[in-house]
C-alpha cells in the first residue's frame, strides 16, 4: 500500500511537471560561432533532460568497467574464504580424530588459502604435534609469537615444547615474555612458579609463591644467590624473620651481618636459631670466624648458651673441647650425649676419639664396636621421597618438592627427627 501511494504521488509530479513544461512560453536560442540553434522552450528542457540522462548512462558504464577487477578478486577472495573456512573446519575435525595426516593436509590448505592467521598458524603448530613433527609445531608457534594478536598463544605452545625438552631456562623466559604479552593468567602464574623451582631462581620463586609457601626457604636461597649487598641483606632478614629456626635462613642473614663487620649480631642470631633447632651447620659457620682452638671452644659456648642441655649443644662442645686438648671436658659432654639416649655413629666415633687422646686402647677399641652398631647420623633429606642430600636446598632436586628438605635421622621418609634434649 505504502509503495503504491508512493507511485501514484510521483506520477502526480511528473505530470504536473510535463503539463507545466509544455505550457511554457518562448524558446531557447543558442548560437556556436556561425550557427545558430532555436528551439521552443518546453523542446530545450527535454533535451537538456536527456543529456543529464545520457551522462550519467556513461558515467555508470564506466564506473562499472573499471570496477571489473575488483570485483572479480573480490569474488575470488570470498570464494577462498568459504573454503579456507572450510579446510579449519576439515583440520578441527581431523585433530579431534587424531588423524594426523589429515590435519596436517587441511591445515596446510588452511594457511595457503587465508594466509597465515593466527588461526591456522595455531591449527598447523597442533597438526605437526600430533604428528610427532615437532620442529613443524615450534616453526608455527614461532610465527604466531612474532604476532602481536597471536604472541601468548605462539608463547604458550614453545613453553610446552621447551619444559618437555627439559629446557627450563629456555621456558621461563618465555613465561616472562608471555606474562609480559598477556598479564594475570593464573596458569602461567603457576607455570612460572614451578620452572623459577626448577632454574633455582629463587627470588622468582619468592615473588610467585603463595603466603602458605616455604618463602623462608626461598628468601634464604635468593639472599645468598643475590649479587647486589643491599638485596642479599633485605631478602636474608626477611627469611630469618619469617623462619629463625631455619638454619639456611639464620646463616644467610647471619653471613650479611658478618659482612657489615657485625659480628656480635650475626652470633645472636646464630644462637637464637641454635636454640630453636640445633644444626651443625649453624656450628660450621659461626667457628669459621674464630682465629685458633680456644676461640672456637669460646663461640662454642656462646654460640650453645640458650640450650645448654640440649644433646647436640654437648656433642659440639665435646668435640671442640677435644680439639682444644681438654679431654675431661670433652669426656664429660659425651657422657652427657650417651646419658641421653643418642646412640648415633658419630657419638661412638668421638668418643672413640677422645679414648685415643687419652690413650686408652681399650676404650677406643669399645667405642668403635659401638659405632659400628649404632643408629645412623642425621644428614639432609627429603622426607617426601626419601632422597639423602649433600647439603640443604629449598626443593628436592629429584622430586621437586619445596620445603620438604630437613636435617635428621630416619628409617624412611616421613621419620626424621632430632633428639629431644
């Protein structure tokens, strides 16, 4: 209805129009140098609508023509898109088939028909996965990463083929440029935490971990691996505070205030960790400071004065009172360690040792019977996998388990303990 009333009213003013033109009056006079045109009016407006007419006619003619190859790559780039479109859907289907030769086929398709997007840049890096062409995958992932819309997806596929080369360097720091590309994402949060595990990069470790970690532990490993003084110092106080009974954290902190020639607060902190855990290796660290025997039975004492009666305060004293030639002293301090039931084989063979300073024969000779039925010395291990170490470490280097390191004796995992004093 509304076309029809449409009509209707433009014929209307066409013919009001042609009746109007047709009762005009006068005419038109149009000289070209010698020759001269004459029309009626009503006859020069119809021509000079014909012309107007005739005009545009060629206009669109042309336009149409020098459009021509335009349109015909137009059309030729939408037909490749329907069926580059087409050969992505070809490729998801052969992936999820696990048909490698396919995927393969339809993804190379893909890219040669739409380019390479970050689409099939994605889809070729996963067709040479699961055809077992991993310098095929690394190749797409690579030209996806070069993408600014691609990166983490190109970023994100390398980390997977460097962590199952076992190239953790290589990995994180494609973490970091992925985290750099696509800030937040709570998996590579993870991800990067457990490669900084895996590199000792502690105090990436630290910085990734959550509050329920073993951050002492890292804060410890990140001071003594820092290089700047002034880092070293902040990271080894936070860790002691955050753990004093952790020797590594205690001789951390305690070896930066020996550097600023503290010595007197690198021993009391040593000694307020002594006393919470009582480790040799916190013994091994204070003495090296001593200049001869007797100064080392002296930081002996100092270093042991918050748990005197502690068994391993009396093993230490025994010892260094045996190195300082006071063989009574050190009789006594072992009678103490035996009294209290640490039937170890480094008691037996101190106190085997102290015999022979003596010169009783017969004494060492028991001794060394003793040692060689007595329980095994406590020693670092990892009570999640069982795993004896050289020296402590924040995670266990063969199951990479955090926190789990300690210092004692045990028959199995889980079983470690120091003797009560």
């Amino acid at each position: 209805m509304r076309r029809t009333l449409t009509l209707i009213l433009v014929s209307a003013v066409v013919i009001a129009a042609a009746w109007w033109i047709k009762h005009l009056g006068g005419g038109l006079t149009l000289q070209v140098g010698q020759t001269i045109f004459q029309a009626p009016l009503p006859v020069a407006i119809l021509a000079l609508l014909l012309l107007v007419v005739l005009i545009y006619v060629v206009t669109r003619v042309f336009a149409t023509i020098f459009k021509l190859p335009g349109s015909f790559r137009a059309g030729g780039e939408r037909r490749a898109r329907r069926r580059g479109e087409a050969a992505i859907t070809s490729t998801l289907t052969a992936l999820a088939a696990r048909d490698p030769a396919d995927a393969r086929r339809e993804a190379a398709r893909a890219r040669r028909l739409l380019g390479e997007t970050p689409q099939t840049l994605l889809l070729s890096a996963y067709a040479g996965s699961i055809a077992g062409d991993e310098a095929e995958a690394e190749a797409a992932f690579e030209k996806l990463a070069e993408r600014k819309d691609g990166a983490f997806l190109g970023l994100r596929g390398l980390i997977r083929i460097a962590i199952a080369r076992e190239d953790f360097v290589r990995a994180a720091d494609l973490a970091r440029k992925a985290e750099a590309a696509h800030p937040g994402a709570a998996w590579l949060r993870n991800e990067r935490t457990q490669l900084a595990l895996r590199t000792g990069d502690w105090a990436e470790a630290l910085e990734l971990t959550h509050e329920d970690a073993p951050k002492a532990g890292f804060g410890a490993a990140a001071a003594e691996a820092a290089s700047d003084p002034a880092m070293a110092h902040k990271l080894a106080k936070a860790a002691y505070k955050r753990d004093p009974g952790l020797a590594a954290a205690a001789i951390a902190y305690a070896r930066r205030l020996r550097e600023g020639k503290r010595e007197k607060a690198a021993l009391d902190v040593l000694r307020k960790s002594w006393a919470l855990a009582p480790n040799p290796a916190l013994a091994e660290f204070a003495l090296t400071a001593a200049p001869d025997k007797r100064a080392r039975l002296q930081t002996g004492f100092e270093l042991v004065k918050l748990a005197p009666d502690h068994p391993e305060s009396h093993l230490l004293l025994a010892r260094l009172s045996l190195e300082a030639g006071h063989t009574a002293d050190a009789q006594g301090h072992i009678a103490v360690v035996r009294a209290a039931g640490l039937d170890q084989r480094r008691v037996h063979l101190l106190h085997a040792d102290i015999h022979e300073a003596e010169g009783n024969d017969s004494g060492q000779k028991e001794a060394l019977r003793g040692a060689a039925n007595a329980a095994p010395d406590p020693e670092w291990r990892c009570d999640s996998c069982g795993t004896t170490l050289a020296a402590w470490a924040p995670a266990c280097p063969v199951c990479h388990t955090v926190g789990r390191v300690k210092w004692g004796t045990g028959l199995r995992a889980g079983q470690l303990a120091l003797p009560k004093p």
